[in-house]
C-alpha cells in the first residue's frame, strides 16, 4: 500500500502514530515508498528533550507548555518566528508570548488552541516550518 504524504491530512496521523511509538521519524521517512516525488521534505526532524543530556531517547518530540524552558523551547520560539507567528526573543523561555504564538499558530492550522505543543502539533509545525 503506497501512502501519499502530500495529502494534508495523512502528515499529522502518520507522525501522531510514529511519535506513540516511539520510532524516529527520519527512520520513517526514509522507509516511505520510493514513489513519492524525491522534492517531498523531511517532515520532522529530531528536536532536543528540554533538559537535553543523553537520556533523551533519538526521535523525541517533547512535550512543552508554558513555563517551560531549554533547548526544544528555543527551537519551538524560532520555528514560530520562522513561520510569523512570534516575534520575541529568542531566550528558551515558555512565557506568556511564546504561549500566544503557539496559540495563534494552533488556530491558523486547525488544531486545539491550547498552547500545548505535543505530539499532534509538533509535526503540523514542523511540516510547515520545512515548506516555508
């Protein structure tokens, strides 16, 4: 069975599914039919844990909410700046800003408006943030 990813609603079940399971998404990617157009991107790539260190297992995609802080904080804050949706610094930090950009990029892509970054929007942002 051949899967499209080019069909906007297949990207974010796909990677809902790997990311519950636990697989690497660059694993998945490049196990993809090799039908598919060789411009398709890189859905998602691996983002640090918030704490960083080496616990955090390949593939990860954390979940954030506000008051939060670390590596995957700083990634998230320069996607949405990357995609128009914050325009703060730049400093790690989960606050109030970063959790209206979240929200207003939640809105802008149908997902629930709850400034929680997980394992539903992780791949909605990323996928976009890659077809910029």
């Amino acid at each position: 069975m051949k899967i499209d990813l080019r069909q906007r609603w297949i990207c974010p079940l796909a990677f809902a599914a790997i990311v519950s399971l636990n697989v690497c998404p660059s694993a998945f990617a490049r196990s993809i039919d090799d039908s598919i157009a060789d411009n398709t991107p890189l859905l998602a790539q691996q983002i640090p844990s918030p704490g960083g260190g080496a616990d955090a297992p390949s593939g990860d995609l954390p979940r954030l909410v506000e008051g939060m802080d670390g590596t995957a904080v700083t990634m998230l804050q320069v996607i949405l700046r990357d995609l128009g949706f914050y325009d703060g610094a730049i400093d790690g930090n989960f606050g109030p800003k970063t959790a209206a950009s979240a929200r207003a990029a939640q809105a802008e892509y149908d997902l629930v408006q709850d400034a929680v970054i997980g394992s539903v929007s992780w791949p909605i942002l990323l996928y976009y943030w890659d077809n910029r």
